[in-house]
C-alpha cells in the first residue's frame, strides 16, 4: 500500500492486541503516540487505512492464536486489496525477527517490541502522514482497560527480565530488565486517573525488582508508598512479584496504605526444589509456605495468588503428587495453572524427561480442579464480610458488576451487585457466591 491510498485524508488506524496486560500497555502507547501525529485511531478493523496487530509470542499457543489474528486480518476486504496495510507488533517480531518476515509475506511491516516507540515512522511508511494540520482523534479505546474513562487501568513499571527461568522466552522477546524512572511511572498513572480510572493496577515481567538497576537505586516498596500519597482516592494494586521480591518493606508500605489493595500475585512455577532448580528457580514448598505465613502476618487478610506449571520435563508423579497437596494446604486464593510448553530456544527444550502433550494436560486438569475445589471454598468463606466495591460497568440485561479488592482485573471473577455506578467505589454485604463469582448488596 501506498501513501497516496488515502488521497489527502487522515488515514485511520486499528489496533488488535493479543496476550497479557502488559501489551494492552504497549498499544495503548502506540495508540496515543499515533493520536498525537494526527492520525486517527480506533476504527474498525475492517474500515481502517492501517491494521496493527500487536501480538503475543510466550508461549507456542499464543503464537498460534496470533497467527490466526494475522491471517484473519490478512483476509479483511481492504487488506487482501492492498488498499490497507497490516501491521505486525510485539512479540513474535521480537522473537522471530527475519524468519517471521519471509514466512508472513500477508505483512506490510513488522515491528518489535523494540521498535514500538517509531510506530509513527512505520505507519507513516505504509499509508503516508497525517493530513497536514490534522488533529489526532482516539474514536475508541484500542484496549478495554486502558481507555479514557475506563475504571481501571495497567501502568508499566518496568519491562524485560534478567531470571532466565529455563522454560521462558520473556528475555528472548523483551530483553534484559530495566525499571521505568519513577517520573515516567507517575506520569503514567496520573494520565490514568485524570482519564477516570479509580484502580491502577502497577505490572511488569518482575515488579519486585524495580528500582534495582536506577542511577540512584530505590525499591517497589518506595514507588507504592509515594504513589499511594499523592493519588490517595485511587486503588493501587501490585502483580507479578517474585517471591525474592516480596520483602517486608513492601509488605509494610501496603499495610499502610489502605488504598493499596492488599493483594499479591507471586509466581512460583512449582515447589519441589529439584524441579526448581531446573527451571532455574529457586525455593521449595517448605519455603513457600513460610513465605505466605509471613505475608498474612504483616498484611492479615491479605488475598494471595500464584501461578504453577504442570507436566515440566523430569516431573515425576511424586511431585506432581507434592504440587497439588500444596495447593490444598498452601493458603492461596487464586491459582493459575498452565501445561508446561516446550519453546524452541529454551534450555528446558532440550532438557531430558519430556512429557507427552497428553499427560501434561491431564496434569493440569487434574491440577485445575484440586485449585478450583479450594479457591471456591475460600471465596465462599467472604459471605457476610463488608467490602469496598469499585464498579466497573453494567451488562445488556442491567446487571451492575465490579470488583472488590480481592479480585484482580480480568483474572478473579466479578462481584455482582444491585445498583451502582461505573467508576464508583461502593460498599457492599457480600450475600453469596459461585465458584470466584460474589453477589453483593450496596449498603
């Protein structure tokens, strides 16, 4: 596609993003950097001059979910015309690289997830710049959580990873690890606040570690407190903080600060040690649970949530066997259970032991319902409780929901409720339950 397809007018751009919070993030900021140009942005796939779709790499299904979203788009009237371009962003052109360029020859350009910061420049490449003295327009927010008037939304703290963890490709997609200066962090969430959100949920591939590596060193616990100060009437919340990372000074920031919700999501991947250290991880069961009963005894009544792998190469039935009796004793709330997915270019690829894709999905079903049998009863054990509410919206059949503190965004269920206004926190009587579902009753 040339730039003389839009003959003079503002070409309009659309996003679709595929994966976790973290590329929401990334296409909200390519969204707005492309606004600020001129160009206009959040129109219908179909109807656009530009297709970006930001992808998702991490794992092997995720590449094929974002294949499907390429060919699809591939497919689109305008874009199998050459009256549009496609675009393809994030993490399968930063993991990939060329080989990903001869084999999509449907993509106009690629960019990674370097490269985000000149998405201007590409898209100004495919379709030409915006129309002189044209005024950028935002028709839609290009991600559900990180829109104007949205109530809530995710600010990157940091981005990439120094763990290595055997079976992960984050640093073969996103790099060595670097914190955001605590001046850019801010400015993101006060941008999230002015556009209307109540709750900023703070993430990236390692939380715990920002701060670390700044000119002038300094820690999460610092970035909370400050934050928690200045926007007082906001929610905080903290995910993907590594067990090294949950240190007692952050622990006491948000026992201090009441509109930091006391919630943590600590990956621990598995807890028998010798599995561990293949993943190139440390810990144990044994330490993991001494790490959550310190958790609640400085922060009681904390919610918990960790993520494990099932099926990693070596895992015998003993330790799976381990892995889901921790999980009934361990006093987590949520757990996300994943298949151990063996990625090219990893070292646990190569590792002896393999299981086959039969057993590891048995593993984490089995798995599954041992943490949905004790995630149920622990969210069943909240009926009477008073909690805030923050809502979020309002369904086609006029059923008010939102979350309170104890639920994440997108990952823990809903709280249902009989009135309430979108953006409004409110305090409910928690009457019932279903699975991770609560129903409340405003007071």
């Amino acid at each position: 596609m040339g730039p003389s397809a839009t003959e003079g007018r503002t070409p309009r751009i659309a996003f679709v993003t595929l994966g976790c919070a973290k590329n929401e993030v990334d296409t909200d900021a390519m969204a707005r950097r492309l606004a600020a140009a001129g160009y206009e942005v959040g129109a219908e796939p179909e109807g656009a001059d530009a297709l970006v779709v930001n992808t998702c790499s991490f794992i092997q299904a995720a590449t094929e979910e974002s294949l499907d979203a390429i060919f699809e788009a591939a497919e689109l009237p305008r874009v199998a015309a050459g009256e549009a371009a496609l675009i393809v962003a994030g993490c399968m052109p930063a993991r990939y690289g060329d080989d990903l360029a001869k084999e999509l020859e449907e993509a106009t350009a690629f960019v990674p997830c370097s490269r985000e910061d000149d998405i201007v420049a590409v898209v100004a490449s495919c379709v030409g710049p915006a129309a002189a003295g044209a005024v950028g327009e935002q028709l839609s927010p290009p991600a559900p959580a990180a829109g104007e008037g949205a109530p809530f939304a995710y600010v990157k703290v940091s981005d990439g990873c120094d763990r290595f963890c055997s079976y992960c490709t984050i640093p073969l997609i996103r790099g060595r690890y670097r914190s955001f200066p605590y001046e850019d962090v801010r400015a993101e969430v006060a941008r999230a606040v002015a556009d209307g959100a109540a709750e900023v949920v703070l993430i990236g591939q390692d939380t715990g570690r920002w701060g670390a590596d700044l000119p002038e060193p300094t820690s999460l616990a610092a970035l909370v407190g400050r934050l928690a100060e200045e926007f007082p009437s906001t929610w905080l919340r903290v995910m993907y903080v590594q067990p090294e990372g949950v240190t007692d000074e952050l622990l006491d920031a948000m026992a201090a600060h009441p509109n930091v919700c006391p919630y943590l999501d600590v990956p621990l991947q598995h807890v028998d040690a010798q599995l561990l250290r293949a993943m190139n991880r440390t810990g144990s069961g044994e330490e993991f649970l001494a790490l959550a009963e310190r958790i609640l005894e400085r922060l009681p009544g904390a919610t918990l949530r960790t993520t494990l792998i099932a099926g990693f190469p070596g895992e015998t039935e003993k330790q799976f066997e381990a892995l889901c009796a921790f999980v009934e004793e361990a006093p987590f709330d949520y757990v996300g259970v994943f298949p151990y997915s063996r990625e090219e270019g990893t070292r646990a690829a190569e590792l002896p032991g393999q299981l086959d894709e039969e057993e590891k999905a048995e593993r984490a079903r089995a798995l599954r319902e041992v943490a949905d049998a004790v995630g149920a009863a622990r969210v069943s054990q909240r009926v009477g409780r008073r909690m805030d509410v923050l809502v979020e919206g309002v369904e086609e059949d006029g059923q008010v929901f939102g979350r309170a503190q104890c639920q994440a965004p997108e990952v823990d269920g809903a709280t249902f409720l009989d009135r309430g206004v979108p953006g409004q926190v409110v305090a409910a009587l928690i009457g019932d339950t279903l699975m991770y579902e609560m129903e409340g009753e405003v007071l």
